[in-house]
C-alpha cells in the first residue's frame, strides 16, 4: 500500500509511516519455528485533518498496521520501517 499526495502541501504529517514491514515467530507442528511476514513495505502520510480507511480482507494486515502505528505489537513480532 502507498499513499502519495498529487500536490505538494506544508501541512506538517500527524502520522507518517515509511516501509514498513512486521514478522511474527510462528511454530508450526510439522516445521518448528518459522518467520512469517505479514505486513510487506506499507508507506502512508496522514496530515492533520485528514481520515484514512484501511480496507482489505481478513487477515491482510490492517490491525497489525494500526497496533505498530501505536507501538502496540507483542514483543514476539520484529518491526523495520519508520514511523
């Protein structure tokens, strides 16, 4: 997901997020331990005023974009990117 601004605009952003990326550490039965990535690369930049919806089908991501915007993920997940 990537949200650009198609005029430039000096409104300071109220969130912005940067490629961001999560992992979780799963452990799976038949494979042990293994790293899933469930968010790949998402940038957005939200100015003060402005509404997002994120829309997608379950499991696709949504409350875990929303948890690391508020740096509420479990310890168990790995975050790159910048917010």
């Amino acid at each position: 997901m990537s949200f650009e601004r198609a005029m430039p605009n000096s409104t300071p952003s109220a969130l912005r997020i940067e490629n961001l990326n999560v992992w979780f550490e799963l452990t799976r039965a038949d494979k042990g331990p293994i790293e899933a990535h469930v968010v790949r690369n998402v940038s957005l930049d939200l100015k003060s005023g402005e509404r997002l919806g994120l829309v997608g089908e379950s499991g696709s991501g949504k409350t875990t974009i929303a948890m690391a915007a508020m740096g509420l993920l479990p310890s168990s997940a790995r975050v790159s990117g910048r917010i």
